[in-house]
C-alpha cells in the first residue's frame, strides 16, 4: 500500500515537473513585456480612422494643408469646387493634391477659432466702440449654427485678453461690453496683438475638431496706425503661416475720415502695405460710418468658405530644413487667395 502512494507521489512530481518545464519559456517571455504589454486594454470601440469618411485628414507633421478662398468678379465666395478644379504647385512643379475638403460637406460645417483684436488706442468715440460690439454679436450670431470658438483681445498701449476661447454667447456678450477707449494711449500695437492671437490660437484652438480640420483665424479691428510694435510684419506673417491661421483686416471710419472720402477707395493702410492679409489667405474691408453690422456679417460669410487643400512634400524636401514655394490655380475668371505662400522643411 505505501509502496503504490508512493509509485503515486513519483509520477505527480514528475508531472509537475514536466509542467514547469513546458511553462517556463512562456513565463521568461512574459517577464520581457513591458508593463503596458501585459496590461493592455481591450479595445472595446473600433478606431476612429477605420469609420472616418474619405475627405477627413490625419493630421501628421508632413503633411502640408493650405486654406484657399475663391471669389468671383463681384468679390462673392465660390461654392461648389471639386478638387480637379484646382492645382497645387510645390516649388513649380505640379504636386498631386493628397486631401480636399470644402466648408460644409453633408450636415457637418468645417469648425473654427476666431480671435478679435480690437484696437482701443483712442482715437474711436464711445458711440464707434458700441457700434462695433454689436458688429461682432452679429457675427457670432451668424455663425451660431456652427462648430466654433471665439476669444477677443484688446490692443493700444499694451496687448489684453479680455475672454479666451469660448462658445458661450453670454460670455462673449460681457466681454464685448467690457471694451473701453484708451483716451491717453500713445501706441497702437496692432502686429504685436496679431502675433498674441496667433500665439492663442497655437496654444488653446485644437488643430482638429470633431475630426476636421479647425479653421483658424485673427480679425484685427483698428482705425489707426500702427505704432510702437516690438515685431515686424514679416516675422508674424511667417508665424501666421506656420500656424495655419488667416488674417483679416477691418479699418473703421476714423481711418477713412481722416485720409479719404467715404465715396472714394480709402488709401492703403499700413497693415494692408504689409501684405498681412493677403499673404496668410485673409481680407482687408473697410467700414463707413453706418455699415458695421453688414460689413461683419459678410466678413463672417468670408472667413467661412474656404477650402482646404493638403498634400506630402517629397522625404527630401520634408527635411531639408529650407523655404519651399505653394501655388494653388483654379477656374479661369476666379480670385484666389491661399493661406500660405511657402512651407520649411524640417531640419531635425
């Protein structure tokens, strides 16, 4: 009897053994896994890219989207474009457009983050200042039905932020009453304001927004010159662009009171001599005595109807470290303006 429990106890031993040895490769294996490894989670809903539409981007560092308003003769958006409308030329030579997407495809409008920046130098009466807050609550008002963002700063002696990002139409209605004149200002810090919104804009607007492309833009409102900038125009024309983001330009009466007729073309201001809006793909209006509340709504209008075009410099270029040229044509007859005149390849 001992003798069989014994037998018994041999062959378990040699059992387990066995079992040790067959399970003591896998164990090794696991002991190599990093703890994320071993504790992975179980994927309970399909990646977003697998169920993403075909005109959504998958935003990477190589790639390289330019935004791209077009007006016809009447300075009116053009809806309706297809990508075969259109060329796109990296340094001049035809590059095929990898990505196109247009404001509004089906029931999904384009999202976007607008900066106002208010010039608050002085020279503007209480009775401008209030005319251009409800100039802006028409804007936003007209956009409502879209995804979007609004912050607005303020400018003279120095650059504010009087509410930062916000889809709040009740806090943008504060903000926009809380603007105050700067009687005694000295300075009008117009391109350093732009380059603050753009600092903003990289900062708190997400590039991406309900997995679209964020339009991203500064309206800078002023009546004045600018003076006593810290930057130049080049250099926040060069951020500007490296942020995807478009400047627009709204000079008020006081402007034009002082330098032309409000029956003739207003002349050049600084702003629009600097090339800001025309090389970040923006506009520059001009607003008389009685057109705030049309001139905004028609800006709005504008901001939102451009299209997007993107496409992959080659490895080379990617890291070259240089400036390479964008060309975009389109229909014969039709105005373009594109976001970006160039790219930098990556150095690193």
């Amino acid at each position: 009897m001992h003798h069989t429990q014994l037998q018994i106890a041999i062959r378990l031993g040699a059992l387990l053994f066995l079992f040790a040895l067959i399970a003591c490769p896998q164990i090794k294996a696991q002991d190599q896994q990093s703890p994320a490894e071993l504790q992975r989670p179980r994927r309970v809903h399909p990646f977003e890219d697998e169920s993403a539409p075909d005109e959504i981007l998958k935003i990477d560092t190589d790639v390289v989207p330019v935004d791209v308003s077009v007006t016809d003769a009447s300075g009116k958006p053009v809806r309706g474009l297809q990508p075969q409308d259109f060329k796109l030329y990296e340094d001049g030579v035809e590059r095929p457009i990898s990505f196109f997407n247009v404001e509004k495809r089906g029931d999904a409008s384009r999202p976007f983050a607008v900066v106002f920046a208010v010039d608050v130098s002085g020279s503007m009466t209480l009775e401008e200042m209030e005319r251009l807050s409800n100039a802006m609550h028409a804007f936003t008002k007209q956009l409502a039905t879209r995804p979007a963002l609004f912050a607005l700063m303020t400018f003279g002696m120095r650059v504010k932020t009087l509410q930062t990002f916000t889809n709040d139409s009740q806090k943008l209605a504060r903000a926009f009453d809380r603007l105050a004149r700067e009687p005694n200002g000295l300075s009008t810090h117009a391109y350093d304001a732009v380059d603050d919104a753009v600092r903003l804009l990289v900062r708190n607007a997400p590039r991406t927004q309900e997995r679209r492309l964020m339009k991203r833009a500064v309206v800078v409102i002023t009546d004045g010159f600018p003076v006593g900038d810290t930057i130049s125009p080049d250099t926040v024309i060069e951020r500007a662009n490296a942020a995807d983001t478009s400047i627009y330009t709204v000079t008020l009466p006081s402007y034009s009171r002082l330098l032309a007729s409000t029956e003739r073309t207003p002349l050049p201001t600084p702003l629009d001599v600097s090339g800001i809006a025309d090389k970040t793909g923006g506009a520059s209006v001009y607003a008389t005595a009685r057109d705030f509340e049309p001139l905004f709504r028609a800006l709005a209008e504008e901001v939102t109807s451009t299209y997007v075009l993107a496409f992959y410099p080659t490895e080379e270029k990617r890291r070259d470290g240089r400036t390479h040229t964008i060309r975009i044509e389109g229909p014969t007859g039709l105005t373009l303006r594109q976001s970006r005149p160039s790219y930098q390849g990556n150095d690193k």
